[in-house]
C-alpha cells in the first residue's frame, strides 16, 4: 500500500496550484474549442471555414521561444512556438477537454494546438491505469501541455475590434463562433 500521495496530499497540491495560478502568476488566456459537429465539409473531407465554440478565459502557465523571422520572395513572416500548461482539475471543472486544432489567444495573437502532452504525475501514479486496487487513491495526472503554432489572424476569420479584450466572432447558435 502506499504512503504518500493519497488524497491529502491531491487536494494539497491542487490547492497550492489553482492559489499560485489564479492569484500570483495570473496569466490567462482565451481558449476557443473547436466545434468539429458544427464544422461543414466537402466530398474530401475539407472545409472553407471552422466553426468554434465562444472563448473561455483560463489561467495557464506559459513557455514561450523566441520568434522566428524568414523571408522569401513574398516578403518577410514571423512564427512562434507557445507551450501552454493548464492544470487538468481546472479544465475537468469547465467541462473542457482539450484537442488538437483548438485556438488559443494571447497578447492579441492566435496559436493553433499542435500536440498535447498528458504525462506529468504525481507520486509517479495515475489512478485511471491502476493495475492494483490498493493503488487507485494515490497520484494522478495533473497538468495538460499543449503545444501551439502562431496562426495567421485571416486564416481564422476572426477579428479584434479595438478597445475589446476579445475579439468578436460571427455568432451561430448554441454558443458558436463561426470562422
């Protein structure tokens, strides 16, 4: 049986982090979830414009690299790659689950969700894929990395309106962005 890990310590260290990223660190950023139901497509399986769900502001930790500039014929272009880190309690809390495609907004930019990583553990054990039945109260998986491109705003379709934290979208029903 173990020893550490159960669910004291879970709710310790869920507590301490929801305290350090809404309180002290206090990034956020505007998380548009991919509506793939309400996306129409062609005979190939390709589509002219996406549909996304309205934005959700969560607090995350964020890994930033230096931008890259290149130039060619059309002139010059910048990318950025944007590691995004959520706490996994947070998201369950929201109903989200995040997917590959997502679009992510921060400091007026969009990033594409490239990869996501699921694998930091607590105590080195997830519940979910407990083997032993004496085990199923102690670790778990806490944290989702997502890793993101910088995506060009006309791609997307969607537009910042000055003075708007934002930016507002052609509106669907049930709470869709259309892009």
């Amino acid at each position: 049986m173990a020893l550490f890990g159960g669910q004291r310590d879970i709710n310790l260290f869920i507590g301490l982090n929801k305290e350090l990223l809404k309180d002290i660190i206090q990034t956020e950023i505007a998380y548009y979830k991919f509506a793939l139901e309400q996306t129409t497509s062609n005979v190939y399986g390709e589509s002219m414009g996406k549909v996304y769900y309205e934005p959700m502001k969560i607090a995350c930790l964020i890994d930033r690299s230096d931008q890259d500039w290149s130039s060619d014929d059309f002139g010059s272009d910048i990318d950025q790659s944007i590691s995004f880190s959520f706490l996994k309690p947070e998201l369950k809390e929201i109903n989200l689950i995040p997917e590959v495609g997502d679009i992510i907004l921060f400091r007026n930019i969009f990033y594409e969700t490239d990869s996501k990583i699921e694998n930091q553990l607590f105590m080195g054990k997830d519940p979910d894929y407990a083997l032993s039945t004496e085990t199923i109260n102690f670790g778990g998986s806490f944290s989702i990395i997502l890793s993101t491109h910088m995506s060009r705003v006309e791609k997307l379709n969607l537009i910042p309106l000055r003075g708007d934290k934002y930016p507002t979208t052609q509106k669907v029903s049930d709470g869709l962005a259309n892009t």
